[in-house]
C-alpha cells in the first residue's frame, strides 16, 4: 500500500515538474502562477511539518510531567 502511494505521489509530483519546464520555456504570467502555487504548496508542507513536530514536543512534556507525578 505504501509503495503505491510513493509511486503515485511520484507520478504526480513528476507531472508537476513536467507542467512547471514547460511553463517556463513558454514564459508569461503562467510560469509567475505555476511558481507561486508550488511556493504554496511547500509553505503548506512546512506548516504540516512544524504541526508535527509541536504535538510530538508536547507529547514529550506531558510524558515527562505523568512520570514525575507519578514515577
């Protein structure tokens, strides 16, 4: 299941690129879109990524405050 997810993940992010080089050897406003929505997409990326890493900080704090009060 998971290697079919990367494979479709690889598909459509290769899609992308594709779309994106040709996007920029056509020039125009279509490549400043193009750039502006894969920018959005990563920022989107980070945001889930520092999500993350927060709940697992605060999973570790409250880990280490049951284990004081109770340890």
């Amino acid at each position: 299941m998971a290697r079919e997810l990367e494979r479709a993940l690889d598909l459509l992010t290769g899609r992308r690129r594709r779309a994106a080089a040709a996007a920029a050897r056509a020039g125009g406003p279509a490549t400043v879109e193009l750039r502006l929505s894969n920018l959005e997409r990563q920022l989107d990326e980070l945001k889930s990524r520092i999500n993350g890493l927060l709940f697992v900080l605060a999973g570790a704090v409250a880990t280490q405050v049951i284990l004081k009060l109770f340890g």
